[in-house]
C-alpha cells in the first residue's frame, strides 16, 4: 500500500510575468523560492502541480512513485497557469510537473503546426528550453474542449465548434482570465469560423465547479473544460467536437528538469505507460463526486496498478 509523505507545499512566491503573481499552496510551508533551487536537498525532488484538481492527482500518483523507489519528494502543489510555473522549472525550481503535451507546445511556441498525438510530441521536444524535457508521454489525454449545455446544444443544433454560427443569441464566454488569450481562445474562433462572442466572465477555477455553475445556470454560454471531466456527464454538458484541431492533443506527459536521473525518469515513464484515459475520469470522479483527497486517489490507483 502506498502512503504518501506529506511533503512541503508552496504558501507564497513572486514570479514576474508582468506584474507580481502570488502563488496560493496547499498548506503551510516553505515558499517556492527557499524550498528549491541551490537551497534544496540535492537528493530532493520538487514536484509541482497546475491549480486544478486532476493535475494535482497525477502529481500526488508521480509524488507517490517516486517516494516508493527511494526518492525525497518535496510537494509543491497548485501553483497556477503555466505563466506563473515555467519560470520556476526553467529557474530549477521544481523539477517534476505532470504537463499537457499540445497546450504546453502551444504555451511555448503559439504559431505551432499541430498534427497527430506522435507529431506534436516531437514539436513539443524541439520547443523546449535547453534545462528542461519530457519524458514518455502517456495514452491518458485531458483535451481542452468548448464546452456547452446539452440544452444550449439541442437549441441550436451544435455538434462542432464551427456550429456555434448556429448561435443567434448573445454568446457569453467564461473561463480562467488566461483562456481569453489562448490560441484556441475567443479571438480564434472570430478569426478561424466568424463567431462573435458577446463577452468574457473570468471564472477561476479551472473548469470546476463554479465554472459548471454559470454553464448550467446559464450565466455564460459557453467555457473551455477539460474532456476527461466527469461533469460532462453528470451535468449533461457537451463537449463540441473539433474536426479542424483548433485544439491539440493534450496527451499527459512529466515534463522535468536536469536533476532528473535515468531511475526517476524509468518510475515516471512506468506511470505514463499504465496511464489511460479512462483512468483520468474514474480520478476525477473520485475527486469531484466522492470528495477524496489526491493522496487517497493515488494510493488507490498505485496499488491497483500494481507498478512498482
């Protein structure tokens, strides 16, 4: 049975991108900033998660792996977007953050090509700063995804985004603040299918619970959540299909720093072979529906998976 340690989480770090950004952990602990970097236990790895829930699991699963084969694992969960946590990895800050293989290559170079899973793997590789790599990419994708009622989608016969030209009423997006500069955001779907947004409602939460709220409310229209959340179903909610990949793939991948060895690497790539899809919704319904911890979650899956 797998126990997790519970290692430090990040209380408050400044990272400039732009402005000051204040990072909000977990619980109490040491700061980004003093509990990585040269003042870190050489034998320590920091391992970093987005803030939202399922991310925050298959970091706890990594956490969890990587402390069963010997190693010192400092948490250093729910962090933010990736403009708050690339400068920490680049900086040597974390070392390990469970990442999304197209929006990453996205975040790094906007006006990537795409293609199929394979090919944006071998982008994402080029795109990478020379500190940092990824390791095996895993079969399990959380897709961004434009998302509908299935109520609003019967209303105006939505299958695909480029429907929404359906949409004859005021389409008021929500999301977090960084979707409305996405490349796949509001101003793509003007510049690639001609639809027009009414606006945009920034909802912080990451696809969550007050993002499904103002969806089914219907508060706004339309939000970007991730294809394996299980409130797609619960909340009959419809996840538009995207013929054209104005979204790519977004297989789940550890993206990590030089002080990575060969045997962390092998624990990590173990975890990214036995990784599914379908394991990424059962997590996340663990999560959202039966309100169990991400500690509690990875055990479980760990030990069934029966990896290490």
């Amino acid at each position: 049975m797998f126990t997790a340690k519970k290692g430090r989480l990040a209380l408050i770090s400044v990272v400039a991108v732009g402005a000051a950004v204040a990072l909000a952990g977990c619980a109490s602990g040491d700061p980004l900033g003093s509990g990585s970097g040269a003042t870190s236990a050489a034998d320590t790895l920091v391992v970093g998660s987005q803030d939202y829930y399922s991310n925050e699991i298959i970091a706890e699963i990594y956490s969890q792996a990587l402390e069963a084969n010997g190693f010192t694992v400092d948490r250093t969960f729910r962090i933010g977007q990736r403009e708050v946590y690339l400068p920490e990895l680049e900086a040597g800050g974390v070392d390990v953050f469970p990442e999304y293989t197209g929006s990453l290559l996205q975040a790094l170079e906007p006006n990537a090509v795409g293609g199929t899973s394979d090919a944006i793997y071998t982008e994402l590789q080029a795109a990478l700063p020379s500190t940092l790599r990824v390791l095996d990419k895993a079969a399990a994708s959380d897709q961004n995804s434009w998302t509908v009622t299935q109520a609003f989608a019967d209303k105006y016969n939505l299958t695909d985004i480029a429907s929404l030209k359906n949409v004859t009423e005021p389409l008021m997006v929500g999301g977090t603040s960084v979707l409305e500069t996405r490349p796949y955001g509001p101003a793509a779907l003007k510049a690639k299918y001609g639809i027009e947004t009414a606006g945009f409602t920034p909802i912080e939460d990451g696809g969550g619970p007050l993002t499904v709220k103002a969806l089914v409310d219907n508060a706004i229209q339309l939000t970007n959540i991730y294809t394996a959340s299980p409130n797609i179903k619960s909340d009959k909610l419809v996840a538009l299909s995207d013929p054209d990949n104005l979204f790519f793939a977004d297989n789940v991948v550890p993206l990590v720093s030089e002080k990575v060895t060969d045997k962390a690497a092998s624990v990590l790539n173990k975890i990214s072979a036995a990784l599914s899809t379908e394991d990424l919704v059962s997590l996340n319904s663990e999560s959202v529906n039966d309100q169990k911890s991400a500690e509690a979650i990875a055990a479980a899956w760990l030990e069934k998976a029966n990896l290490f």
